[in-house]
C-alpha cells in the first residue's frame, strides 16, 4: 500500500517495481530500476527517505527516516545496493553499492560508505562510521568513527560507550529514560501519522512503461555492482540466477537434455 504522511506523497519512478504487499508512506523517493519486494516497508516521518537507482529491498526489510523539533535522521540509501530480508536501516546515510545482509541492522546517524557491507545478523551501531570497502562478519558489532569491528561477547563495551536515547531522543540518561523516551515517541507517532491516508492506485513520476505481450521473455536482468561483496546471500542470489538461465535454456529447447 501507498500512504500519504503529513501532506507528503511518495515519489515512484515508473521503472521502479514495487510489490502490491510492500507499505510506502510519507516523504518518499524510490529512483528507476529499483525493486522493492513483498512485505517491504518504507516509511519517512519528518525527514525524506530516498533511495537511488537500481537498488534492491528485499522482504519483509524496514527503512525508516525520522524527524523532530529536536533531531533529524533522513535516509539516504545509495545506488546498486541490497538490503537483505528482514533488516533494519533507520536514519542512515548508505552509499553506492553497499550490502546489507539478512537480519543486519543499520542505527541513526550511521554510515556505510561506498562498497561496504554487513553479513548476516550485523550491527552498524548509532552514529557509526563504516569506511569504505569493509566488512563486517555475522553477528559482529561496528561502533565508532571509523568504526570498531567487535565480536558479540564485546557487546557490553559498546553499550558503555553508546549514549542512545542522548542521541536518538535528545534525552539525559536516568533511571526512568526508557520509559520517558517511549512516551514521548507515542506523542510523536500519533501526531506524525494522524492525518496518513492510503492513495489509490500507483504514483509514479514518468509515464508507465508499456506492457509486454502475453508469452514474450522479459529481458535479462541486471547484476548490481556491490563492490564484489563475498556473502552467503550473493551466493543463493547468483544460485537463482544460474537455475533461471538453465530453465530458460530449457524451455527454449522443449525440455530436451543438451547434448556434448
């Protein structure tokens, strides 16, 4: 579904594919060539959120953008990159040709820069600053800037150094800041989404791109450049890619063996 948020509209390029399941809301650009898949949900609340050309989100990921009096975090994701099912990426700036693997999870004010990438269950924390062309292992930690790269165990020592609800609420710390930050974010939603209303149909920025015949072959796809990232999940995407151009192969010779 398509929302409008606080006057804001999305902003869909006609190339960009997005999945009837995918949820896009509020002050949103999505550039041509992208694909956002089912379940996908892309939402601006008081600070844009755009995405460049030929990016992938896959499903069930979240990007988030947020603004208010006190703070600003725009989402800014970068051409050619990947975001992994089930991610999380909120108030970040990502550069051209990143990776962002399943489950990782990208906080406020962090930043991935050109051609860096984080396995599977990665953590770009607040504020952090990824340089370009690293990478962070499954389940390790990136804090600082340039950030540290830390193992789980080591969590501890970064949750000493992250001053979160400082930076993320604008709120000291004490004894009762989790439940001051979550009232305060609860005023803040309902206001920021009082008005959201679902807008009929698809917007887009240029004019649809016409429709194949019934039974003509879609072209072949294109590859995103992420900088040769070696991930489990760019493994099984090449894998389906390879299966695909074999069943083609098959389809065009009426499903007989190939011979030599």
């Amino acid at each position: 579904m398509i929302y409008s948020s606080r006057t804001q509209r999305p902003n869909i390029h006609a190339d960009a594919y997005v999945a009837p399941s995918a949820t896009i809301c509020g002050d949103v650009t999505i550039a041509a060539g992208c694909a956002i898949l089912h379940g996908a949900i892309l939402v601006a609340e008081g600070a844009p959120l755009r995405i460049d050309q030929e990016s992938v989100v896959m499903e069930n990921a979240v990007l988030r953008s947020s603004g208010g009096s006190a703070t600003t975090f725009a989402l800014h994701l970068g051409a050619r990159c990947i975001v992994g099912p089930q991610a999380y990426v909120v108030g970040a700036t990502i550069g051209r040709g990143c990776f962002i693997a399943s489950g990782a999870k990208v906080f406020n004010g962090a930043t991935m820069e050109e051609g860096s990438s984080l396995a599977l269950g990665a953590i770009l924390h607040v504020g952090s600053r990824l340089p370009s062309g690293t990478h962070v292992p499954m389940q390790h930690i990136a804090f600082g800037d340039p950030a540290d790269i830390l193992p789980p165990e080591r969590a501890g020592e970064v949750h000493a150094r992250l001053h979160f609800f400082e930076t993320v609420f604008n709120l000291e710390a004490s004894s009762d800041v989790r439940a001051r930050a979550a009232g305060i974010y609860a005023a803040f939603l309902r206001k920021a989404h009082a008005q959201d209303a679902a807008i009929e149909g698809t917007l887009r920025t240029t004019k649809p791109v016409a429709r194949r015949p019934a039974g003509e072959e879609p072209p072949p796809q294109q590859q995103a450049d992420v900088g040769k990232v070696v991930d489990v999940m760019m493994l099984e995407l090449e894998e389906m890619e390879r299966r695909r151009e074999e069943a083609i192969r098959r389809q065009r010779r009426g499903g007989k063996p190939e011979r030599g």
